[in-house]
C-alpha cells in the first residue's frame, strides 16, 4: 500500500503541475495559429482547468473502473463549490457579475438537474454520454457566439493577457503543449492506479475514492487559478473559472465516460452525492443572487460553503466502510 500511496501523492503532483504548463502552451499554440482570443478564453479559461479530470476520468472508464470517473466529475464539482470558492470567498469577498445571474448560473443549474435526471435509471448509458458530449458542443458555440456581441467580454479580454505574443515562443509553446500532454497523461495512469489500489485496500469503492482523493487532486489547477485570482485582486474570475469547470464536468467529463463504458449508477449516488451537490449549486446561486440581484458573496456565505464541504467528505469517508 506504501507504493500506492506514493503513486498517489506523486500523480497528483505531476497533474497539478502538468495541467498548467499544456494549458499555457495549448493556449499560446492556438494564439499563435491564429484563434480567436474570445474562442481561447471560452476553450482553454474556461474549461482547460478541467484536463485533469477529464484525462484521469477517461483512463479511469478505459481501466474498468468507471465509478471512480463519475466520483472524479462529482467530486471535482462539490470541492469547486465548497472548498475552492469557499477559501477564495473567505479570503476576498467574490464580486458577482450580471451576466454570471443571467446566463452562466442558470445554465449550470439546468445542466446538473439534467444529469441528475440521466441517473435515475440506474446508469449512464453510452447514448446518455453522447447527448451530454452533445449538449456540451452546443453550449460553447452559443457561448463563443453570444460572448462575440459583447465587445467588451472579459474571457476574451483575459485571454488575450494570458497569450500575449511575448509570453512564450512559437518553440516553447509548441514544447509545453507536448510535454504537458504526456505528463498529463502519465500522472494520470499513475494516479488511477494508486487510487484503485489503496481504495481495494482499505476496503473503499472506486466512487468513495472518487469523490474524495481523486476529486480534491484533480481540482489543484481550479485552486490555483482562484488563489491567483485573489492575489490579483480579481476574484470574480474564480466564480467564472469554477462555473466553466462544473459544466465541463458534468457534460464534458461524464459525457465521455459514459461514452467509452456504461456506468452503473448506485442509490448512493441518487440519494447522497447528487442531493449534496445540486443543494450547493442552489446554494451559490442564492449566495451569489443576493439582495435585489447585487451579486457579492460574502466571507459568512464563503464559510457556509466551506463547512458543508467539510460536514459532506466527512460522512463519505466515514460511511467507506
């Protein structure tokens, strides 16, 4: 168990480190190829912090163990959610804008209950991944054509600072898209393999693996980029960064599991995890709503977050055996 203790720890630390370096190499790669900095933003801003998941998501489906893909999406959501904009939230009141309350907030809403809803038969079917994968495609054209009549987006805006021509050469870019990718890939098979080892040790399941180690791992980039943000001085990014990855998971993510195998979807999943997550979903809508729709949520709502969070792992972890 000591070796796969270390695998874990090790492919965590190669993931967290991987992530960054393809995103800002896939990023200045397409800059470079001529994409627009907005279709930049929307792909690699708003959805790259999710490599993680979906990499070790996707080796995990192809190993056999399919609920430790679907823990890993669950998982990453509820420790965006609770932990990561809880922390930010507590160090830095979170400033919300009106089209996050608008747009981004209720989309993430609908797409969770529509997953929820996939789940009640039982699996998640390869038909059930292809119409999330689907709905995931639409979603980022309508994204990228809606954010191409505001002139002003801020995706685009911060995506143009993060791939700025200066930032990295055509060789470095093209260099730390390659070595990210394979290292990426690498850390995840290592991961995959230790978490399945120690889950078989301790007498876990591959989902209660999923949805704790794996999960906190995997959200490292989220992390990242939110205390990043906070040092900059510009917080509201993390509520954008963790919206984007919570879609990217739950459409993106599961999609692409269900499509490599059928996940069989256990009453735990129907009566702990999706209930816990979808309420912290209402929750930061209700956060971030506030009073009369002026969006900021606070250090109490933040320690909220953050401690419903902490209640949820502690009774998975308690209930693993």
């Amino acid at each position: 168990m000591t070796l796969a203790i270390i695998a874990t720890i090790g492919g965590l630390a190669v993931l967290a480190w991987s992530a960054d370096k393809f995103v800002l190499g896939a990023a200045s790669v397409a800059r470079y190829l001529g994409m627009a900095p907005l279709l930049i933003g929307m792909l690699v801003i708003g959805f790259g912090t999710s490599a993680p998941e979906l990499v070790v998501s996707t080796f995990a489906a192809l190993d056999g163990a399919p609920e430790l893909a679907l823990g890993n999406a669950l998982g990453s959501n509820v420790v965006n959610i609770g932990l990561i904009l809880g922390v930010t939230a507590i160090l830095l009141p979170i400033l919300v804008h009106r089209g996050v309350l608008r747009k981004e907030l209720p989309v993430l809403v609908a797409a969770t209950a529509f997953a929820w809803l996939l789940m009640l038969d039982g699996t998640i079917s390869t038909a059930d991944g292809a119409v999330l994968l689907l709905l995931l495609v639409v979603l980022v054209a309508w994204s990228v054509v809606s954010a191409r009549a505001n002139r002003d987006d801020n995706l685009a805006t911060e995506a143009a600072a993060e791939t700025e021509p200066g930032k990295l050469s055509r060789r470095a870019a093209w260099t730390w898209l390659g070595v990210g990718l394979v290292l990426l890939v690498v850390g995840s098979r290592v991961l995959v393999w230790g978490a399945v080892e120690i889950a078989q040790t301790l007498g876990w399941s591959d989902l209660v693996i999923g949805l704790t180690v794996v999960a906190i791992g995997t959200s490292a980039p989220e992390l990242a980029a939110s205390l990043a943000a906070v040092r900059k001085g510009e917080n509201d990014l993390a509520l954008g960064n963790i919206i984007g990855s919570n879609l990217f998971n739950t459409l993106g993510v599961i999609g692409v599991a269900g499509v490599i195998t059928p996940i069989t979807v256990n009453s735990e999943i129907l009566i702990r995890d999706m209930p816990v997550l979808a309420a912290m979903t209402l929750m930061l809508v209700v956060f971030a709503w506030g009073r009369l729709g002026r969006g900021r949520i606070n250090r109490v709502e933040g320690t909220v977050l953050l401690v419903v969070w902490a209640a949820y792992t502690t009774l998975v972890l308690v209930t693993a055996g």
